[in-house]
C-alpha cells in the first residue's frame, strides 16, 4: 500500500517548479512538473493545491509557447484548455492563488495582444499582491505591467514598471532572460520616445545575453527589434538585414512570432519598392498567421494587401483599422494611419492622405489621454 503524500510536501515541489519556470529552464521545469504530477496521486486531499497545481500548468504552457516551436507539445492541453479548467474553480479561489489566476489570465491575454483586458487583470492582481512576499514575484508583477503598458504606448508608466523589475533581477544571476526581456522593453519605449541612440546600446546588450544563452526565440526577438529600431530610423535597408535574419531563425525554430517578423519585413520591402518580393513575404506570412490562428498579423497582411498590392483599396485598409480600434491595438492603428497617408500623399492623392494623417493624431490623442486603457 503506497504511503500517503502530505500537500505540504507537494506545495513546496509545485514551489520549486515555479522557480524552474520564472527562470525560463524547460528541462529542470519539465522534471518537476513530471514528479509533481506523480506526487498529486498519492498525496492527502487538499482543493486548495490541485488549482495551484492547474494555474502551475498553464504558467507551464505558456513558457513552452513562448519558448519552444509551436508544433512541440501538440499532445498537452493548450492554454485555453488549461483556462478553461481554472476559471471552474474561480469561486473557489483566495488570497495567493487569487493573484497567480489573475496574474496569469493577464499573461494569457497579453499573449494575444488583448493589452486592455491584460491591464484589467494585473490591476486585479495588483489588489491581492500583499499576500506576494517573494522579491522575484514582485519584479515578475512589474515586468508584466511594464510589458503591458509598453503595447498600449504608455511609455512613461512602463518605464517606471520596467526600471523596478530590472533592480530586482540584476540582484540574480539565474534571470537572465528576464533580463533580455525587460531590456526590450525599455528600448522599445525608448524607440517611441525618439531617443534611437539610447535604444540601440539596449537592444545590442540583449543580442550579446542572448547568444550567450543560446535561445533562437530571444536571439530571433533581439534581430527583430534592433531591425524595428532601424526601421524607425528610415533606414530600410539596415532594418531588411536584421529582420531577415530573424524570420530565418524563427522559420527554422518553428517559432510563434513569425507572422510578426513577417509582416515587419514585408513592410519594409514594400516601403523600398521592393514589390515582388514584398508581396511573396506577405503572402507567406498570411498563410503562417492563419495556421496559428494569429487574428493581428491575418489583419495586419491583409491590411498590406489593400495598401500595396490592390492600389490602395480603403475598404481593406479601413476594414484593419476598425479591427485594431476594437482591440484597442492602436499603436498599430497609429503605424498604418501614417502609412497609408503617406502612400497617398505620394500618389498626390491629397484629401485621402489629410484623412489618415486625422486619424493618426486622434489615435495619438487617444493614447496620450490614457483613454485606451479604461472602459468607460
């Protein structure tokens, strides 16, 4: 007869599997999820630990599908499934495990690039985070709010999130793509600040953490965006190079932010007049974002389609525009208005052109004012 296991003992194993999953360390995570699962068997009943150990899983998955090819574990429940499963127990949910179910559905949106619903379940998380005395969940809390924030444009609030969890995971060696992550983010605002030259450095230090960890998606994510940084700068040609070598790696690893890699480059193929390849980049990257049921990047090629290829088609511009705008996506909305204005512009198409440059400095009124982030 098999001894009964205390939950104690499992909850300080689920514990230690944590830490293997904040540190982004699949093997180690992966072999105590397997001795947590074969412990849950013959351990004493406690409700309270099997929904620590299903939020356990689906913090699992979503490392795995930010980490790992997306065709890897085709045989485990999806995140969706995983949520399906915990939202049965919301009712049932108190204090600590209150917060991870938050935490975690607003890692789960953000993943989907619903930023707003994201913010609204930090913002409850943030309501249960005293019974949070760990330093390194802390600067989990304020990384994902800064990850956040930065998507909605509010770039100072992420600044001040970002600088926070940055302190706390320079005090451990054991963090470092945290580390890398964060150092996007903090570029990426200063990209929308303007201020390229202190972009780049950052975006450079993530590149060198990266190759030293040898991990394709980071390596592939620190190209992307010191390419996007380039972008930004007008010089397509540099940005080409990067991002090219970015969809390269991201193709090979299998990799979930391809459609995004492609769109970029696609855009900026098309902003060199490099048509025929542009729309072969595109098109490629529209069949991978419908395989990954990716909603934004489907939109967002089409939405290149309408502009390059169809001769400026509103209906299909106008069609992407009212998608972001109901997602609140709309630092993309802001990207594609003056695009499209300057297509326009350059075809002397001049009322067309004034039309999107409106709708580029109402979105960009909208993100000042903070109004995207509320749902009135």
């Amino acid at each position: 007869m098999n001894q009964t296991i205390p939950s104690s003992h499992v909850g300080v194993k689920i514990n230690e599997w944590y830490k293997m999953i904040r540190q982004f360390s699949i093997p180690d995570a992966e072999i105590l999820k397997a001795e947590v699962e074969q412990e849950i068997q013959q351990m004493e009943e406690d409700q309270d630990l099997l929904i620590y150990y299903s939020l356990m899983c689906f913090r699992h998955q979503m490392m795995l599908d930010y980490l790992e090819p997306v065709d890897k574990y085709l045989h485990r429940p999806t995140t969706t499934e995983l949520l399906k499963k915990i939202e049965t127990s919301q009712k049932k949910l108190s204090g600590m495990l209150h917060y991870y179910s938050f935490l975690f559905r607003g890692m789960y949106e953000f993943s989907k690039k619903e930023y707003l619903k994201a913010i609204g379940f930090y913002r409850e998380a943030e309501q249960q985070l005293f019974h949070i005395t760990d330093d390194i969940e802390q600067a989990e809390f304020h990384f994902k709010l800064a990850e956040a924030y930065y998507g909605m444009k509010q770039s100072h609030v992420s600044m001040h999130h970002v600088s926070k969890a940055l302190e706390i995971y320079n005090q451990y060696e054991l963090y470092k793509v945290r580390k890398v992550q964060c150092l996007f983010v903090i570029a990426g605002n200063y990209e929308d600040f303007k201020c390229y030259d202190k972009c780049l450095p950052h975006l450079e230090k993530a590149l060198e953490l990266s190759n030293e960890l040898q991990n394709a998606r980071l390596i592939s994510s620190a190209l992307y965006n010191i390419g996007k940084c380039y972008g930004e700068m007008e010089n397509f040609e540099k940005a080409e190079k990067y991002i090219e070598k970015s969809v390269r790696i991201s193709d090979q690893a299998k990799l979930n932010n391809l459609p995004h890699s492609m769109f970029t480059l696609a855009k900026y193929l098309f902003k060199q007049g490099k048509s025929k390849c542009a729309a072969e980049v595109s098109n490629k990257g529209l069949a991978i974002a419908l395989q990954q049921g990716d909603g934004l990047f489907v939109s967002l090629q089409q939405y290149l389609k309408a502009l390059y290829i169809d001769a400026i088609d509103q209906s299909g511009v106008k069609n992407t525009i009212q998608y972001l705008e109901k997602r609140k996506n709309y630092s993309y909305v802001e990207d594609i208005a003056l695009d499209t204005a300057t297509v326009f512009a350059k075809a002397n198409e001049f009322e067309q052109s004034h039309f999107y440059y409106q709708k580029m400095i109402e979105t960009q009124n909208q993100i000042q004012r903070g109004e995207c982030l509320y749902e009135i």
